[in-house]
C-alpha cells in the first residue's frame, strides 16, 4: 500500500484519483436514483458532478500558465453546480 501511495505521489495522480472515485459514486449514484427514485442518490450525484468538474479545473490551472484562465472556469463552474443543484434537489424534496 506504501509504495502505490508513492506511486500516486511521484506521479501527481492525486487529482486523477479523486476525478476516478467521483466517477463511481456519480455511477452508482444515477443508478440509485433510476431504480429507487431517491432524491438524496440524486444529490450524491450532484455533489459527484460538482467535485469532478472542480478536480479538472484544478488539474488545468497546474498544467500550464494558459490553462489557468479555463482551470479557473471550470472551478467556479464546479461551484455554481454545487450550489445550484443542491438548491435544486432540495426543493425538489420540499426542504428549501
């Protein structure tokens, strides 16, 4: 476990990580969600979304100088997705 954590570390594969663990949840998330038809599945997708959009954006503002602007349009737009959905999931619940 040591060394693939030093792999992942050498490697800077943290954020390709996190984008590949979003990925599942957000997965398994929909497929709760079609079958059960629970919003909170719904919400854990939202979230799911939100962090890989984010993740991208980070792993593009480190790339290079030029994508530092799209880096930064991908982080807000992980924020407003964040935002926006979680509103909008919980008033689909009634709760907001």
């Amino acid at each position: 476990m040591r060394k693939f954590l030093q792999k992942i570390r050498d490697n800077k594969l943290l954020l390709d990580g996190i984008n590949v663990v979003a990925g599942f949840v957000l997965l398994l998330a929909l497929l709760i969600f079609f079958i059960s038809q629970a919003f909170i599945a719904l919400l854990i997708a939202v979230w799911a979304a939100g962090f890989m959009n984010m993740a991208n954006g980070l792993k593009a503002m480190k790339r290079n100088k030029k994508g530092a602007a799209l880096g930064q349009s991908m982080v807000m737009l992980g924020m407003i997705i964040l935002i926006g959905g979680t509103a909008l999931i919980l008033s689909a619940m009634g709760l907001f």
